[in-house]
C-alpha cells in the first residue's frame, strides 16, 4: 500500500473516486471538486483540502481514501471542540491546525472510511485508520477528528483506540408508508390534527409549493436559491461560503440528487429549501424565506422532505443538526457519534474523562426526549 495526499480533488479521476463515495452526496467527486473550483474550501475558509489516498502501489489502483482537511479553525463541523481550543491555548499550546475527517459545513452520516468495492472491507479500513492516524502524528497537528462516521466505520475507529463522542440529532425513518397521511396516521391524535393544522395554514395563506431536481432549474431559480441560503447566515451574522456558482455547477453535474422546494406567493417566490438526496436518504441543507409565513419552515424544510422520500421510496431523512422541534413533525432522537484522536497525553486524558461525563447526561436527555415521540406506538421506529 502505498499513502498519498490529494490536494486538488480535480487530480483523481472522478469514476475511480465515486466508486469508493458511493451514493454519499456530499463526498462526490462532483460535490467536493465545485467546492474546491468556487472557492468554498481553502485556506481562507479554514478547510484546506489534505486528502488521504491508499493505493495499490505507486500510481496503483485507489483501494481506499479518507476525506481529511487541515483545519485552521472549527466552524463548519457542526461538533463543538472550542472549549477544547480554549483549553490549548490557556496552556500556551497549539491546537490548530488539526486534521479532520469530514464531509464540509455537512453536520450528516455517512462514511468516512472509503474503500473500493472487492476489497476486504475491514481489514483495509483498519488499514487506513491506522494510517491516517500515524500520519497525523507525523504532520504534528495536535488531534485528528473524524465526524458523523457511520456505525461501521466507527466501530472500526474505536478499536484503533480512538476517543467516541456521541451526540443526539433527529431523523425521519420510513416504516413503508404508501403516502403522507399513512405516515400521519401512525401519530397520535393530537399530534396528527396538529401536524394537519400546519399545513393546512400554509395553503390558507395562498402560499403555493414547488419542488424542482436540480437538473430542471434555470439560472433565475438558481439565484434565488442562493439568495434564500445567503439570506439566512447573513440574518445570523455568518458567513454563506457556497457561491451561487457553486450551486449552478452541482444542478448539472448532480441533477436529481439536488432536490429544491419553493414557496410562491401571488407569482413571487418568498422562500427555498436546498436538500440533497443519496441511495436510500434524503438529507435537509438550507432555507431561507423574505418574511414571517406561519408554519412555512415546517412545511418545505420538513413535511415536503418526509412526502418527497415516501413518493421516492427513501428511507431516512435526515434534516440537520439540532432542532428538538423536529420531534413533533416525526423526527425521533438518534445517535450520532464523532472519534478523536489526542496527541498530547494529558489532555488525551482528560478528554476522555470530559466525554465520559458528557455521555451520562446525554443518555439521560436521550430518554426524556424519546418520551415526546408524536407515534401512538412508543416503539416506533426505534
């Protein structure tokens, strides 16, 4: 085996690449080389391209990969290390930059150990751990993160010895519904008629929905799309690094795995909603809208993404970080985890005493909140 680093995601073929991302919208080849190409990774955002390559010797077939970046900061990872960071600092130590495994400004599962189909899996992907890990040593960077891994891909991680960090995010599972009110009737009365009322409001305000693919959009429905992304993180003092441009290329180059959904009122679009699709989920990405329309967050970010998946025979819906709002609208508590590797022993220790501690209260909080399951059946979905 032999280690590479990709620094432009344009020097990899893009079929020899896809083959190890699989249906993973946001490690395609197509999504990751219009970051780079539109300037939405780099040094500027913090997100400086490093990817890690195993090959079958030199210019050898690609086995596997992991989708590192040299980080100069943490935004964008949507797994909170500031206190971390603080903590480094106080002590006159250095923390960034560190190396991260992650798909960009994407708080969603998916793999993070890439290996090409034929391979034996697990021993290639313990293979690869190690080797991203050894690496990171030889860099100097103080840590190495892999975030929102799936189940497979962590389980290997922690035999490496890493450091599991869990949190809670809400997603949407499909018990095989036939259609949306199949999926309102395994609620509760009361949160059924609530649920109903909500969209029902939306069409009382005259307020029409439009769904495109990406592949469908003009550049006029392009930028208002952006506008609507743009508007948000401006409203909240952040800053929207996905260009217009951006979003243009992947309407091409991803067709329908971009799905957007629009909300018109008297000719006007007034609000959007960007949401990605891979081989079996539907992932939830941003939204913006030009004013106060009651229940309209609701209704494009999360009931036209559950109806979309049913029609589509997606499984799982996962719409964003965070959001205990989510839980009435059929989003139930899940799992999500993040490994770490330390350098520094001391604070490799306690680390680890802090996630063991953070890990009680979140199992705790993780029942309270399976209590506010909106399903008559409190084993649903489970």
């Amino acid at each position: 085996m032999q280690l590479e680093v990709l620094k432009r995601f344009d020097d990899v073929e893009p079929d020899e690449w896809n083959a190890l991302a699989g249906e993973f919208p946001f490690l395609r080849h197509e999504f990751l080389s219009a970051l780079q190409r539109h300037g939405c990774v780099g040094r500027d955002y913090g997100w400086i391209p490093y990817f890690l390559l195993l090959r079958d010797g030199p210019g050898g077939a690609l086995v596997a990969a992991a989708p590192t970046f040299l980080k100069l900061n943490s935004f964008g990872e949507f797994v909170f290390d500031f206190a971390w960071a603080e903590a480094y600092e106080r002590h006159g130590l250095r923390y960034y930059p560190k190396l991260v495994a992650a798909a960009p400004y994407t708080p969603a599962t998916g793999p993070r150990l890439l290996v090409a189909p034929g391979q034996d899996r697990g021993r290639v992907a313990a293979d690869l751990a190690a080797a991203v890990r050894e690496h990171a040593d030889e860099l100097g960077v103080s840590s190495l993160h892999w975030l929102f891994p799936v189940e497979r891909d962590l389980d290997t991680l922690r035999t490496d010895g890493l450091l599991v960090r869990d949190d809670i995010q809400y997603h949407w599972t499909n018990d095989g519904y036939a259609d949306f009110d199949a999926f309102l009737e395994a609620f509760t009365s009361r949160k059924r008629k609530k649920a109903r009322r909500e969209r029902r409001r939306v069409l009382e305000q005259g307020i029409e929905i439009v769904r495109r693919h990406g592949a469908d959009m003009d550049a006029q429905e392009w930028s208002l799309a952006h506008h609507f992304y743009a508007s948000t993180f401006e409203k909240k003092w952040n800053i929207p690094v996905l260009t217009r441009d951006f979003f243009v290329e992947l309407g091409t180059t991803m067709g329908d795995r971009v799905v957007v959904v629009f909300a018109r009122l008297a000719g006007r679009t007034v609000a959007a909603a960007i949401l990605f699709r891979g081989g079996d989920t539907l992932y939830g990405r941003y939204w913006g809208c030009e004013a106060d329309f009651h229940s309209l967050h609701f209704e494009l970010c999360y009931y036209q993404g559950i109806e979309y998946a049913i029609a589509q025979g997606l499984q799982r819906f996962e719409p964003g970080a965070q959001g205990e709002h989510k839980i009435a609208r059929g989003f139930l508590p899940t799992w999500t985890h993040s490994a770490h590797w330390i350098a520094e022993p001391a604070f490799r220790k306690a680390i680890a005493e802090y996630l063991d501690r953070e890990r009680r209260l979140l199992a705790g909080r993780f029942r309270e909140l399976e209590a506010d399951s909106p399903f008559r059946d409190p084993d649903h979905a489970a």
